[in-house]
C-alpha cells in the first residue's frame, strides 16, 4: 500500500500521517493561560524537598512539580510522609510520588535480563496490583493526589477505581518515560486510559513531538537534561521550539551518572541526602536558566506562576 493512503487512515482516526516537519505552533495551554512548567526529580526525602523550596524562593524561581520518592514511597515513614505533604502544600508545589512494590522488587529475574528488560516494566499478578494500589491509598490517606505510573494496565484499574469511588476525584496520575511511549497514538491511548500527563521518550526529534502534540490534548513532560544512563543529553536550547510546538508542557530536569537503575543510580534508599539535596539546588538554577533561554528567544511563551488551581498539591 502506498505511504500516502496510510497516512490519510491516520489523520482519519485523528493520528497525524507524517512527523509534523513543519513545527506548528500548538494552541493549548495550562488552565492558567501558561506555556510551559517547570518539574524537578529525585525529591526522595524531605530535606530535599527543603533545598528545593528554598532554592525556589531565593531565586524567585517557580517549581510547579515534583517528582518524589522514586526509590519508592513505601520506603518513607508516615511521619517522614507527613512531612514532605506539609513542606510542598505550603509551598503550593504539586507532588507526583512514586509507590512502592512494583517489578523490579520481585523475586522474578527476567527483567534484569539483556533481552527480558525490553519487555518492560509491568506489573507481575494481581498481588503486586494489590500491593501498589495498597501503598498508593496510604499516600492518599497522607495528603497526596498525584501518583507515577509505567503499567497501562494499572493506569486504566487506578482510574475505574476513580469512577468507583474508591479513589478520590482529585487525583492524578503521571506516565513515566519507563513506559516507553514516543507517538501521537501511544499518547493518545494513555490519554484515553485516564492519564493526566505523560513522558515521552527523551530523545525525540521536535518534528516527532510536534506530531504527538497534533494528536494528543494532555500536557507533554518533555526531558529537557537527562541522566548519562538515558544518553546525558542537555536540550537547554530547544527549550524556546520545545514551549512553542508542545504547550502545554513540563520541562524536566533529571541529570546525573543513573536515575532509578544501574550503577550510580541516585534514586536508592542508601544515597547521601546531602548529595541529593545539592543536585535538587542546581536543578532549580537549570529552570531559570531554561526560562531565561525562552524568554530571550521566544517571550511570547509565558511561564505559569507558582501554585496553579490545576495543580496536585497535597492536602496537608
């Protein structure tokens, strides 16, 4: 079949039959009329979520999310949860914690595998469903409303839940770049799926996030600096065509050797809190200057203020 028809089947069903080559300025954006957000990771305890707010307010510098607990939340106490609940409601930051048991802790070895790994990160029975529904209603009854997902099939049994009412209203799920979606049609099935927000992969041409733009209505969390382990790519000067083609989007800032696995891996129950807690400071410096970058090359791109109506700030 010719390329042509195939593509005019996809622009049918609303999936754009090319990368969009040409960039189009997307029309949508955050509820508050904004561009572009700013979202740090690895807030894993909350003495780093205290540099992080400090940071913030020394440099006048909003950070509308945080990417929390990637070790997994399981790993915090009640009262160390409690805390970090408190810290960002008053700080009006959003917080997207990441639960607990999922498939890397499970007895099973495929998924340290070579070959196994590129099955991906799903959830293993209904047990482990369980357990991480388990540890996302305990955040819950904590104060939290925005949660990390990588299984779709958890993404659409979370969201029913919602439907249900076993889960409140208010609460948010996030995609992680470990689901592995890089298309208009994976964005817009987690989009179908009940996602609030999703991560493409980090190292997608501005032509292919154009095109996942034309074909997907959530918010794009878009790796703007990304660990040595995903590539160690620095896109700070992509950042202005980045705001125009994808708003609304967040800008994530994730360097390092390793996120969540491999050596140097930062996100481990056992890495120095001092360490993490210089890093979420450069972060911060890293979005302002981002911001700078969009506002000297693209000024018609605005930045949300801090503390959005919109956003899952926990209810401490």
């Amino acid at each position: 079949m010719k390329l042509d028809k195939v593509s005019a089947a996809m622009e049918r069903l609303g999936i754009p039959g090319r990368d969009a080559y040409h960039l189009p300025t997307s029309t949508r954006r955050f509820p508050d009329g904004g561009w572009y957000r700013m979202e740090v990771s690895g807030v894993e305890r909350p003495q780093v979520l205290e540099a992080v707010v400090d940071e913030s307010q020394k440099r006048r510098m909003p950070i509308h999310r945080l990417i929390s607990v990637v070790m997994g939340a399981t790993l915090l106490d009640k009262a160390e949860l409690r805390a970090f609940a408190q810290i960002a409601a008053q700080a009006r930051m959003e917080v997207i914690l990441t639960p607990g048991p999922r498939s890397a802790w499970d007895s099973g070895r495929q998924l340290v595998t070579p070959e196994g790994g590129l099955s991906g990160l799903r959830f293993r029975g209904s047990d482990q469903l369980r357990q991480v529904i388990a540890d996302i209603m305990r955040c819950i009854d904590l104060g939290f409303r925005g949660f990390l997902v990588i299984d779709e099939g958890l993404l659409w049994l979370l969201n029913e839940m919602k439907r249900s009412g076993d889960i409140p209203a208010d609460v948010v799920f996030k995609v992680s770049i470990y689901a592995g979606h890089a298309s208009a049609a994976g964005g817009r099935l987690l989009e179908t799926l009940g996602a609030s927000t999703f991560n493409p992969l980090g190292d997608l041409s501005l032509p292919q996030l154009a095109s996942i733009r034309l074909g997907c209505g959530i918010p794009l969390d878009l790796h703007i600096f990304l660990a040595e382990s995903f590539g160690g790519f620095n896109r700070f000067y992509d950042g202005p065509e980045m705001a125009r083609i994808c708003a609304p989007c967040y800008f994530k800032i994730e360097p390092g050797p390793a996120c969540a696995a491999g050596p140097g891996a930062l996100y481990k129950p056992w890495t120095s809190v001092d360490g993490l807690s210089f890093l979420a400071r450069e972060k911060v410096k890293y979005a302002q200057i981002i911001h700078e970058l969009i506002q000297e090359n693209y000024p018609e791109a605005t930045l949300s203020p801090a503390g959005g109506a919109d956003l899952a700030i926990p209810k401490a």
